[in-house]
C-alpha cells in the first residue's frame, strides 16, 4: 500500500513511517518540513490545516494514517489545539471521503478516554479537551460509513528525539542532568508503550483492522516514579524529590501567569497537575489479540533509553 502518514516526521509518526516501510509499504511523510526529515519513501511538505494541500496528497495515495497532532503542555493562542487537533482531524476525514479512501487509521491518545475508574473523559487542559472532541468526530465518521480504525496509545517512550511526543525521553535526561524540579503523582499509574511496537500496531491495524475498530496500545501499568527507580538501578541517579499536588497547583498558577506575560512555555499548568490526579491503566487484550500487539516493560526499554544517550 502506499500510506500517507500526517505528522510523518514526529516522534511516533517517523517511527510508523519507518515500520511501514520495513513491511514492505509505500510511506508518504506529510508534514510543515516532511522533505527534509530525511525518512524512507515519500515525503510531502503540508499541513492538516490547509484543506487544499491535505486534498491533494490524498489524491496520491491508497490508505492514510492520522497521527498528526499538536502535542503541547500550553500554548499562548489555545486556538493552535483545535485548529490542529479538531480541523486537522476534520480537513483529513473529509478527503479520505471525497477520495473514497479505503483504509484510513487515525492515532488518538489515552487522554481521550475516560481514566482508571471514571465513566467519562475528563478535559483538563486543551490538548486533552480537543482530542477528546476529535475523538468524537471520528465516532461520528464511522457511523456515516468511513473505514477508519482508531488507536490509543499509552505514554510513547523509547529513544530518539526529546520532545513533548516522547516525555519519558525529555524527564529522563532532565533529571539526569540534575534539571528536573520534581514529580507530581509519583504514585499514579500510567500505561508506558515502546514507541517501535506502537508503530508496528499502526501497521497491522492498516492491514487486518475491521472499519469502526479501536485498538488500545498500552503497555506495561507502572507508577510513575517506578521509571526513576530503573533509571536509579540502572545509573545510580537518586530519585527525584515528589511535589505535592496542592503545592504543584499553585506553581501552576504563577506558572500560567509568568507564561502569559513572556509567551515562554510554563513548566506545569494546573491542567496537567489535574491530570496527575488520576490512574491511567491501560488493558490491550483486543489489541493482542487481533493485532498480535506487544509492548516491550520499561526496564527493557528505558535501558534502550539510556543505551541511546
């Protein structure tokens, strides 16, 4: 197939790009610098947002993957998350159905779903509010007919670029470096997914995932601070102090202040001290089962981590 992948050169999206074409696929990277990430196959310069360039690279190919998204703990114009996560989601759906795409895979996230225990989704910051209303787009999609197949990974982690898509990566270098201030809810339990074996589920969900289909890429439910214990066993780095999270809350709130004053990026929000509040087990027997999804445990890719440094 040849697979149009939105996002193609983020921290996931390049992975499935490179999956897609270690099985044999004909990947096409759309993104704002796709031709210059230097990724196999194809690439396209674009962006979700204009409607006209998404038309035209789905014009060139036979199935699409949607894993772009604009990953973020604040912006200044909180606009950027639904023009990106909303109207990118909207710009790319309504393509695939003018195109009469047949395959179409769409890269969610655990923040979409409701936590550990919760009926309902919660929208604590924008980045969780617009993907849990793109989410619902999508729903909506597949009830008019699409063929599209939606996955929501855990927390991605594994080597490579530090960014805000691979957070484990960014908070492993900065506490060895003596960098990070602390953790809130070390005690939470979060559902760390290998970014490789994220992006091999992405591809067999093109190949064998049934239209309507959602597969959840979890991976091993750990607390929080059980990532600073590998990094400790492994490095001999003490662990990071923990913050309380009426004391995270205010830093939160001088935070947000500073950040509107000088448009630089807080360091928490009280939206993300909200959603440390929570649980966010993941189960992945459907994935297992139809996709044959497995997910290496942390210690075994932190090591991977910490190998790559």
């Amino acid at each position: 197939m040849k697979v149009l992948v939105t996002g193609g050169t983020g921290y996931l999206g390049s992975a499935i790009v490179r999956a897609l074409a270690a099985r044999g696929h004909e990947p096409v990277a759309f993104a704002r610098r796709a031709a210059r990430a230097g990724l196999p196959g194809a690439a396209i310069d674009g962006d979700v947002r204009d409607r006209g360039g998404v038309d035209d690279a789905v014009r060139r190919v036979d199935a699409v993957c949607h894993a772009a998204a604009l990953v973020s703990l604040w912006r200044p114009n909180p606009h950027e998350f639904d023009d990106v996560n909303v109207r990118g989601v909207e710009n790319v759906l309504a393509a695939c159905e003018a195109r009469g795409i047949p395959r179409i895979a769409y890269t969610s996230s655990f923040l979409a779903l409701p936590p550990a225990g919760a009926a309902h989704a919660i929208t604590a910051n924008d980045y969780q509010r617009t993907k849990v209303r793109a989410r619902q787009i999508v729903l909506d999609a597949v009830r008019r007919g699409l063929p599209i197949v939606s996955l929501y990974p855990g927390v991605i982690y594994g080597p490579g670029t530090e960014t805000e898509g691979n957070l484990i990566g960014r908070l492993v270098r900065e506490h060895l470096e003596g960098k990070l201030a602390g953790i809130v809810g070390a005690s939470r339990i979060w559902s760390y997914a290998y970014v490789d074996d994220v992006a091999a589920a992405h591809v067999r969900a093109l190949e064998a995932g049934a239209a309507g289909e959602e597969f959840v890429l979890g991976g091993e439910n750990a607390r929080q601070l059980k990532v600073f214990e590998i990094v400790r066993a492994l490095t001999g780095r003490p662990l990071p102090r923990q913050i309380p999270y009426p004391v995270a809350a205010a830093v939160g709130v001088v935070e947000e202040a500073r950040a509107r004053l000088t448009g630089r990026p807080p360091l928490i929000t009280r939206g993300a001290v909200e959603i440390f509040r929570y649980d966010w087990t993941l189960a992945t027997g459907n994935s297992e089962s139809r996709l044959g999804y497995r997910s290496i445990g942390l210690e075994e890719g932190l090591g991977h981590v910490l190998g790559s440094r």
